[in-house]
C-alpha cells in the first residue's frame, strides 16, 4: 500500500523508455526524494530501460517478452538487481504494484489498456498518457475508476488543460468543451498534395516532439478525433458539446465555453513536462518545470475551423465515438495498421481514411462489449486493415 504522506511517494512507469516516461523521470529527478521510482516496464528497448534502472534503481521491471529481458539483463549486469518481469502478467504485476501511489502508463497500443485498469482496480493513481485506455475501452475504464479508491488523471495536454478549467465548476454551467489542434505539418496542403505527401514531410511536427504513430494520427487530425473520444468519457460531455478549434501556435490547449457564453482557456508552453507534472502534483502545484509562457513574445494567436474535407480522419473518429460499442477500438486499430503501411510506403497518406471507412463499414458493432470483446475487436480491425493496405498496394 501507498506510504505515509512523509514517506516518498512511490511511482510505476509503464513506457519508460518513450518521450513521456523519460519526461518523467526527468520530473521525479527534480523533486529530490519526494518521489521514489518502484518499478519500470518498457517493451523491447532493453539498453534504455537498463539505463534508467541503473539510474533509479527500481525494486522490478516489465519487458515484452523473454528475448527483451535477456537483453536487458545483459545490458544491466552489475548496475541493478531486482526482479524481471515478461509479457501482460508482468505489466499487470507492476501496475498492481503494492508498494506504489501512481502508476504512470505511457505505454502506446491496445495492450496498455489492461494496466490500466488494474492500476484503478488496485487503488492507484493512474496518471494516463495510453490514449487507447479510454478510446477503445471507456466506459470499462471509468466503471473501474468508480468502483475503486483509484483516481484518473490525464496527462495528455488538452485534457489536462480542461481539468484544470473545469475545476469548482458544474457541469449545468458548461456549454461546450474545446479540444485545440495546432493543425500538424500539413495544415496548408491541398487535397492533391496531400495524396503525394511523404512519411518525412508528415513526421515534420512544427510544435510537438511525438512518437511516429501519433505524429501522422496529428498530420491527419485522426488524434484529435481520439481526443474528443477521451473527454467524452472523461468529463462525461455528450459528443455534441465537444469541439476542435485548429491553434497553430500551441499555446491555448482547451477552452470551455460557458452557458452564458464566456470562454475560459488554458494556455502554456508547449511542453509535456507541464501535464505530467500536473498529473503527479495535484491538486497542488510544483514550481515551473520550464521557463513561463511570456505572451508578450508569442505572437498572434490565431484560430480557425477544422477542414473536414481535407482531413477525413477527424470526422471518422467521432462518428466511431459516436457509434460506441466496439467500433473505436475498431478505428483506432485499423488508424494503427494503416499509419505503419504508410510510414513504409506500402500506400499514401489518404488511404487512412479511406482504409478507416472500409474497415469500419465491415465492422458488426457490439454495443456494450466486454474487454474479450473490445480485444477482439481490435484483433479483427487489424487483419481487415492489413488486408486493405496489402490490396491497396497490390493495386498500385
């Protein structure tokens, strides 16, 4: 169980080699002793996680599987000793760890969401960067999170952003919920040039340093479409009180709009380490991890609407949300395939969406699935959308 107030507060990382993990251990650094990593996991990048356990050396770690263990064990002899753990049962095992307050899942994929709820169902803190957790599995997520002493808190800038807005608020006071997307690398090319785009151009992210995956789903607006799935279900606003205002500069990253009109917006730098930090602190806040925004040198702010023509994939996510059941586990896994196919150049930049509508016009929804369910959902999305991108590409 969780230490005295005193004591440090214990941390899992799940995803420690990624962007978000090594932000946070970047964090806890910087907190002294207050915080004391317990355990790590990371999926086959075993001479990172070596680094980090030599660095903060956690009682256990999680590896995908056996061949990333040896390696890590080979990489982390002499500088750790602790217990090795490999595949689903070791992530659950971490994630339920007793001697931990907060879990931090920063995993990417379906397979971080059974660690998710067990971090719940165990009672932690789940401060959550998977944003799979709750596009494919929402309502089993926030059923977990009622049902135990866990708490949720996002660590995706936008919803954090929004939690903080929503703070002392009431939920008949709000009209509307606003998501901003600063548009990718993308945001002017016209429908023809989009067609053409290469995996270099869309990995090109004027603002944000992401992994592949979520730096093509921002090149699409497809995340942020994820996005307005995650602040459905976790602030419990109906899909047509939600919004996407496109922000270029990235420092405004949530408004609500009240009933009475008013908007209330959240700006910051953009930078990770804010959320993050806001995830392990609060309710409380810690002193500025980064220099403070200085709006008198950002520039204009500038907003404008989304285009919908253009970026299909942003209204295929909603109305997947919309449909609920298993149908965004279904988009989200077929968005997954599709983005590999074409990071590997097997089809263009386009085919996600078309590929995205295929699958899920296929798709037989189950309205309230179980978690067998939503993972077979999302085994299935993943056959139909190699088999598209594989024709696809036959084709051409």
């Amino acid at each position: 169980m969780p230490g005295r107030r005193d004591d440090p507060r214990g941390i899992v990382i799940l995803g420690a080699t990624g962007q978000i993990g090594r932000l946070t251990l970047e964090l806890i650094s910087r907190r002294g002793g207050e915080l004391q990593v317990r355990a790590l996991a990371a999926r086959r990048n075993a001479t990172g996680l070596a680094a980090a356990a030599a660095r903060f050396q956690p009682a256990a770690v999680a590896l995908a599987d056996s061949a990333a263990a040896d390696r890590f064990r080979q990489a982390a002899e002499g500088r750790w000793r602790g217990e090795i753990l490999v595949g689903a049962e070791g992530l659950a095992t971490l994630a339920a760890w007793d001697d931990a307050e907060i879990v931090v899942n920063a995993m990417v994929g379906a397979a971080g969401l059974p660690p998710s709820l067990v971090a719940l169902q165990a009672g932690h803190r789940l401060a959550l960067a998977n944003k799979e957790s709750l596009v494919i599995a929402g309502a089993l997520v926030m059923q977990a999170a009622a049902e135990s002493t866990g708490r949720l808190l996002p660590i995706d800038s936008e919803h954090s952003a929004l939690l903080q807005c929503l703070s002392g608020r009431s939920r008949e006071e709000i009209a509307r919920l606003i998501l901003t997307a600063s548009g990718g690398p993308l945001r002017g090319h016209s429908a023809g040039a989009l067609a053409r785009v290469t995996p270099a151009e869309a990995l090109r992210h004027p603002t944000w340093e992401m992994g592949p995956r979520i730096t093509i789903d921002a090149a699409t607006l497809f995340n942020k479409g994820m996005e307005l799935i995650e602040a459905h279900w976790l602030f419990d606003v109906p899909f047509e009180r939600l919004g996407v205002w496109v922000h270029p500069q990235s420092i405004v990253h949530a408004l609500v709009e009240f009933r009475d009109g008013a908007l209330l917006a959240h700006l910051s730098a953009p930078d990770m380490r804010l959320p993050i930090q806001y995830a392990l602190s609060h309710p409380v806040r810690w002193p500025a991890p980064i220099p403070p925004c200085d709006l008198t040198r950002a520039g204009p702010l500038g907003f404008e609407a989304p285009d919908a023509t253009r970026f299909p994939c942003l209204r295929i996510a909603q109305e997947a949300g919309r449909a609920g059941g298993t149908a965004p586990a279904v988009a989200n896994a077929a968005d997954e395939v599709l983005v590999v196919a074409f990071l590997s150049r097997r089809v263009p930049l386009t085919a996600i969406a078309t590929g995205l509508e295929t699958v899920l016009g296929r798709h037989r929804r189950v309205a309230a699935p179980s978690l067998e369910q939503i993972l077979a959902a999302d085994a299935w999305a993943r056959e139909e959308a190699e088999a598209y991108a594989h024709d696809l590409g036959a084709r051409t």
